[in-house]
C-alpha cells in the first residue's frame, strides 16, 4: 500500500494555533481532523505593524500609535480520541520582537521589548461529524461533510512584562477563549479536489491587569468570527480567501473608556506540501475598515511550517522502503 497518497491528510494535522495574531486568526484547514496519535510540532513566524500590540490578542487600539513585531510561535499538538470523539490538545509557545512608539495620558513611550509571551494551553473537541479515524482505514474512509467542535484555550500570565511601560510581550493577566470551529466539505474529498467552507465563531475573555503603568485595566470581552473558502489547485498546492472580524473588547484603565472594537481584516493563504510530513503555509492579512484614528490598523505576513508524524504511518513507510 502506498502511504504518500494519503499520508499528509494523516500527518500534517492542521492544528489550531490558538493565539490570535490579529486580522490573521487562526487560518484555514487548522481544524482539519487526522488519524488519532498523530503528533505535530508548528513554527509560525508573523511580521505585524499597526496602531495595536500584535502580542495583545485584545486587540486594543492606541490612536497614533505605531507598533513594528516580529513574533515566532513554537508548539505542539496531539490528536486523540475523547468521549468517542476526536480531540486534540496544544501548547504554544510566542516569543519575539516589538517596537513601539505610542502616547498614553499625554505621556509618550518609546519601548523595545524582546523574549517569551504568555504561553496558551487549547483543548478542541468534535460534537458534530465524522468518528474519530482510529486506523488506517478509517483515514482511508473518511470524508469531514459537516463538523462543528468546541474549543476552549487558556493562557498562563507568565511572559516578560515591565510594569513601567503600557507596551510588553507578556500581558500580566490571565486571557482566553471559546469557540466552535465549523468545516463544511463541498464536493469530493480528494487530495487535489477538495474544497472547504470554514468558521469560528468565538468570545474572547480577560481578567483585569492590575499593575497597567501603575493603574488597573479591565477588558470587556471581544467577539470573534473568522471565515475560509479554500481550495486544492493541485495535489500539493491549495490557497484560501480569509476574512476576520472582531467586535467589542472594550478597554477601561482607572475608569477611563477606550473604544470598542467594530473591524474587520481580509486576506488569503497559500499552502504547499513540501513531503509526507511537512506542511508550509504563507498568509498575508490587512484590515479594510480602519480609516477612523480609534479603527484597528494592522497589516502582516504570517510563515506556517508544520511537521507532523505518526508512529503508525512512519512504521508502514518503514516496511514499503520509503524510508
């Protein structure tokens, strides 16, 4: 049996990245299904500039403000069967760059920040949809027609953060969110044939940073829809239109309100199957509706590379002589 024909929709888990690296979300095909025991381990390096932290998944506007990051994200994901369902767990890790130069309350910063964020922990399991692929084949079998899951991720509080500036990598409060990824096949499940509709409707929360520059900032929650339309153009390449939006998410500090957010960012993804178990991505998003100074302003480029094995796969490469 050949294992290439198939082993990349096995493998390469498209994994939910649950750190939000603003009008990019999460991308499409993260919430594609595998066979249960496969292991991923993603690099994304994101280059963001606008009027917002791109390490903030608050997404808070500081009018007149310019912010210039680089970010990587490192991790690493499971899939596994929960409840008869298939799941999968995460952690990722941010680090990286950002410079900034903003005004706050008439004071004016100029900050450099470098080092680790708040890592996020991500739980994701199937409520709607096709059984767990338990074995090769159920891999073989399998067609994702409607799936809808529940996502729950959290992050830890434990990144660099300066109390004595507005501006860090690490965001001195616990934050995290819940969602309900949606992937809706249209047309035959076949790689180099298949197209997708996908959403995520989801709600971000915050607790209260209490040593903001001195002074206690509280978030009101933020609401976030993200859409895919993607499609394979050949057996190696498929591409995506995306579109995110974000509304809410408030900020008051000591009393005094910010604005909430009301935007919307659009963008496209290319992704390209380097061998049987690597996966490259390149996204690029922009916001359109940010003419207003209070509006988000944020443009990137996002690089996703995945490596995904399972022991199973590895093994029947193994006995085939594609080692």
């Amino acid at each position: 049996m050949r294992t290439g024909n198939f082993s990349i929709a096995l493998v390469i888990v498209m994994l939910c990245v649950s750190i939000s690296t603003m009008a990019q979300g999460d991308g499409p095909r993260f919430y594609w299904k595998g066979l249960m025991g496969t292991n991923a381990v993603p690099l994304i390096t994101s280059s963001m500039g606008g009027n917002s932290n791109p390490f903030d998944p608050s997404n808070q506007v500081i009018p007149g403000s310019n912010f210039e990051a680089t970010m990587t994200m490192a991790g690493y994901a499971k899939m596994l069967p929960l409840f008869k369902r298939s799941a999968l767990v995460s952690v990722i890790m941010p680090m990286g760059r950002l410079t900034s130069d903003v005004s706050i309350n008439g004071l004016d910063f100029s900050n450099t920040a470098r080092g680790f964020g708040d890592p996020m922990l991500l739980l994701s399991v199937n409520l709607i949809g096709a059984k767990p692929q338990m074995n090769i084949p159920d891999a073989l079998r399998y067609q994702p027609k409607f799936s809808l899951d529940v996502l729950a991720s959290l992050a830890v509080p434990i990144g660099e953060y300066d109390s004595s500036v507005p501006i860090n990598i690490g965001q001195n409060r616990w934050y995290g969110r819940v969602g309900m990824p949606i992937v809706w096949q249209i047309g035959p499940w076949v790689p180099g044939k298949r197209t997708t509709l996908e959403f995520l409707p989801a709600i971000w929360m915050f607790t209260d940073n209490t040593d903001f520059v001195g002074k206690t900032m509280k978030t009101e929650p933020m609401f976030q829809l993200e859409g895919h339309v993607t499609h394979d153009f050949m057996e190696h390449l498929w591409g995506s239109l995306d579109v995110i939006s974000y509304s809410g998410g408030k900020a008051t500090i000591d009393g005094v309100e910010g604005s909430q957010l009301n935007n919307v960012g659009v963008g496209g993804t290319l992704g390209y199957k380097i061998n049987d178990n690597m996966q490259l991505n390149l996204s690029y998003s922009s916001t359109v509706d940010d003419h207003k100074t209070t509006d988000l302003q944020m443009d990137g480029f996002r690089f996703t590379l995945i490596y995904g094995w399972h022991s199973l796969v590895e093994g029947m490469k193994r006995l085939s002589g594609n080692d």
